[in-house]
C-alpha cells in the first residue's frame, strides 16, 4: 500500500502454511488443475440470487494479489441493482452492434464464430452479479496529488485471474465480457478518469440446460506453452 508518509521496510514472519513432501506437492497441484478445468464460461444464467457476501470475499481474494510496488492498483464494483445492471447491458450492446457491424474488423469477427457470440447481452441483466474490473492508472491522495502506480496491466491481470478462481471455488459460473470501447463504464458507476475499465464479469449460477461452445474446451497442449530447462 502507498502512503504520503514514509513507510519503513519491515520484515515480518510468513503465516502458517502445511508443510508437504513432494508427492504431497504434486498432488495438490494436480488436485487445483482438476478443478479449474471443470470451470466453464457461459452466457446462460440462471436468475438464482447469489448472496452479496460471496461476491465480497472473493474480491477480497483478488485484493490479496501481489502487485507492482504493492500500489494495488485496481477497483472493483459488483453491481446487483436491476437498473443499473440494464443501463450497462444498453450500453454495451450499443457499442456491441457497432463492433458486429465491422467497427471489430473482419478477422476478429471470424476469430469470433465458433463462440457463437453477437451484440444481443441479456446475461448483462440475468446474471445476478456483475463485477466490473477497473485499472488504476494514477493514485490519488486526499489533498489531490497524484502518484504512480506501476506495472498495472499486469497486476489487474493477476488480481482478475485471483477473483475468477476464488468465484469458481464457490461454485459460481461466470462469462468474461469486454465491449469496445468500455468508457461508459465510468459514467455509469461513476468511477473517476484514472481509472480504465477492463473487463465486466457476469456472475452468477447456470441456468437448467446451459450449454457452451465446444471450441472453447480446445485447449493447448503443454508443449504449446510450457518450455522447461533444469
């Protein structure tokens, strides 16, 4: 965390964390592996209310996530209210028809296909959750200096991936949702200019018979992203 005042490098002991053999180690991490895998993206949602304090421990969680010069430089606003959840859905259809129309480009598009995916959002509004990713570009204290924050696309990134896994061992589904351009997001819950929305997560429990893209199971193959020298 920064503060206007000096902070002083401390060292303090590391919390109680099990000790594991190595088999133990693998297991465990293959047990994590296992589950994640059974994490599906969706677009059909069940309107089942999902309690708010769900939603907030798993924020805790992504706020848990190591970040550059621990600056933290992301926010978060989970939004359960019906008019607003409308109001966003609106919008972002609006910037998702322009997009369809061939603002995307046609690769993109085609890139897009096989997800089955078009400007109509209706899990904007079924979803009980939505959790809308913002990027703190600056800081700011209260007497309206700003500071730096750094490396903040990749700490909101790794807090983002923190809050997925946390909503997945909860057992909630959820669809990432990313309209182009996003600045509406501001405006709609009044964030200020130093924030960039990223990204709008969808949450919430699958509706009976939700289904998702095949395509979207293909996954590479650890020799497609994992090189390994010992």
């Amino acid at each position: 965390m920064f503060a206007k005042d000096s902070l002083k490098y401390e060292a303090i002991p590391l919390p109680p964390r099990p000790e594991r053999s190595d088999e133990e180690t693998v297991a465990a991490a293959e047990a994590f592996r296992a589950e994640m895998e059974s994490r599906w993206t969706i677009r059909d949602f069940s309107p089942r209310p999902v309690p708010r304090a769900a939603i907030e421990a798993a924020v805790m969680t992504a706020g848990s996530a190591p970040s550059g010069a621990n600056h933290q430089p992301w926010f978060f606003c989970a939004v359960g209210d019906a008019e607003t959840k409308r109001a966003i859905r609106e919008a972002a259809e609006e910037e998702e028809r322009a997009f369809y129309a061939g603002g995307g480009g046609d690769e993109w598009i085609k890139a897009l296909e096989p997800l089955g995916t078009g400007p109509e959002k209706p899990h904007l509004e079924i979803a009980p959750w939505l959790i809308v990713v913002f990027a703190q570009r600056w800081g700011e204290f209260a007497d309206g200096t700003r500071y730096k924050n750094y490396y903040v696309p990749e700490s909101v990134g790794i807090a983002t991936g923190f809050l997925i896994a946390a909503l997945h061992k909860a057992g909630l589904a959820m669809l990432t949702h990313t309209p182009n351009p996003m600045r509406f997001l501001n405006g709609a819950l009044g964030r200020p200019a130093s924030e960039k929305p990223v990204m709008i997560l969808a949450v919430g429990h699958p509706a009976e018979g939700a289904t998702a893209p095949a395509v979207a199971r293909m996954k590479k193959p650890m020799e497609a992203i994992l090189s390994v020298r010992e």
